[in-house]
C-alpha cells in the first residue's frame, strides 16, 4: 500500500471539497479547507517524500494556471484530472503530469464510450491513462458516477469492468463519493472489492481520517489498494499528521 498524495483545486486554490456537495453551481460546494500556501508548495513537499502517484484534481473552471504550477514543480511526479479529453491530454503530459485522469469523457451520456477511450489510447497511450472509477452504492452495486459525482453511469463496478477497462489504462483511482471529505472512514465494503477485483493499480479515496483508518484499509485491501487523504491532514487544517501517514505508509 501506497500514500498517493493530493492537490484539489477549486477556482485556481488548493482547497478541501465535500465531494458529494459539488454541483454546477461551484459556489454551492462545502469546503472543508482553504489554503493560503500556493499549489507547488504542496507539490515540493511531496517531491521531497518521493510519494510519487499523486494527483492534480481541477475542479471546475479557473484552475488551469494552477495546476500547471504544480505539474512543472514536480515533473512527471504527479497525474492530473478535471476536463481531460483525447485533444487536451498530450498538453498536459507535456506540462509535467505523469498521466491523465479521466472519468466524464470515457464515461458518457451514462455509459462507457469505447470511441473516446480509443481516441485517449491513441493521443497518450495506455501507461499515461488513469481511469477515475468514483461511485456510490445502489441497490447493493457500485456505480461508476460522473459530472463531479452527481450522475450515475450504467456500469457497475464488476469483475468484467474491471478486467475490460484494465486494458485502457495502467491505474484506476475511486473515490467513495459519499463519504469523501467526511473523515468519518474509508468504505471498507468498496476497499474490499477493489482489492478482490482489480487486475491493476488502485488509488482509494474517501473518509480516510486517522491511521487506524489506514489499518483498516491496508487490512480490507490485503495491502494491495493505495490510499489518497486530503481534508484530514494537518497540511489541509485536519489533525492528522501528514508526516505520520507518510511513515506507517512507507512498511
């Protein structure tokens, strides 16, 4: 297990969302943390742990400056998500990001949409793609969610998806939407799946708030599923000592 460090921007800021309450309306979002400290501050301090996997998450408009910033203080350390398309992502390798992260452009009009994977395939190729897998649970299945987490695709998260997407892209990163930025704990029920189900690399991330939390992650996902926590963290105005996850991370 992995700590995959994060920098979330939310109009040209490093900020700490309630990811259940993003809508299109960006002033209507929960923020649990706003930082005065600038994106590659965040970026240098993770270049300097090596916590390599990391990942630049735009969050609506105005964050473009912003994540460049961070991209090009850690070259080829971080990935970056938000608005990723086949056209705009070899831009974004080329400022620094180590892969793209996609969700809403692969999974579209509520499916998956193979043409556009195809196209992301081609622009970048596979070991530069991340697909994002966020979801909710409903009627006991996961579901893919898109659109900052507000609409549910058809997919559900199974052993077939799993092993279908795995040949697009070299990780999946999945929030646990509704509980992302509760720090009330992880899904373990999600983490479990992962772990059993997943033929690659996965981030999860959602709920992480102390390191007995990280315990039982590393427990839930037979210390194969990585881990990303945000508002928790002392650097996010948590109490949770960001040194303290790097070093139980490291074992």
């Amino acid at each position: 297990m992995e700590f995959r460090p994060c920098i979330d921007l939310h109009d040209g800021k490093v900020k700490q969302i309630v990811g259940a309450t993003l809508t299109d309306s960006d002033n209507s979002a929960a923020v649990n943390f706003e930082s005065s400290l600038s994106p590659s501050y965040y970026s240098n301090l993770y270049k300097k742990d090596n916590l390599r996997g990391g990942h630049v998450i735009k969050l609506g408009p105005n964050n473009e400056s912003a994540a460049r910033e961070a991209l090009g203080s850690w070259p080829n350390g971080m990935q970056i998500g938000g608005g990723i398309t086949a056209e705009n992502a070899i831009q974004w390798i080329d400022a620094g990001a180590s892969h793209v992260i996609v969700t809403s452009y692969v999974f579209k009009d509520g499916k998956i949409n193979f043409e556009n994977l195809q196209r992301l395939l081609e622009s970048v190729g596979k070991k530069r793609i991340v697909l994002d897998l966020s979801c909710k649970e409903k009627d006991g299945l996961y579901y893919i969610v898109t659109d900052r987490w507000q609409n549910f695709t058809s997919t559900a998260l199974t052993k077939e998806t799993f092993e279908t997407l795995a040949n697009y892209c070299d990780e999946f990163l999945v929030h646990a939407a509704t509980v992302e930025g509760l720090k009330g704990g992880a899904d373990l029920k999600l983490v479990k799946l992962l772990a059993e189900l997943s033929p690659i690399p996965v981030t999860y991330a959602g709920g992480i708030a102390s390191l007995e939390h990280i315990e039982e992650v590393r427990n839930a996902g037979k210390n194969h599923v990585h881990i990303t926590i945000g508002s928790a963290l002392d650097i996010f105005g948590g109490s949770l000592p960001y040194a303290d996850v790097v070093r139980v991370s490291k074992y």
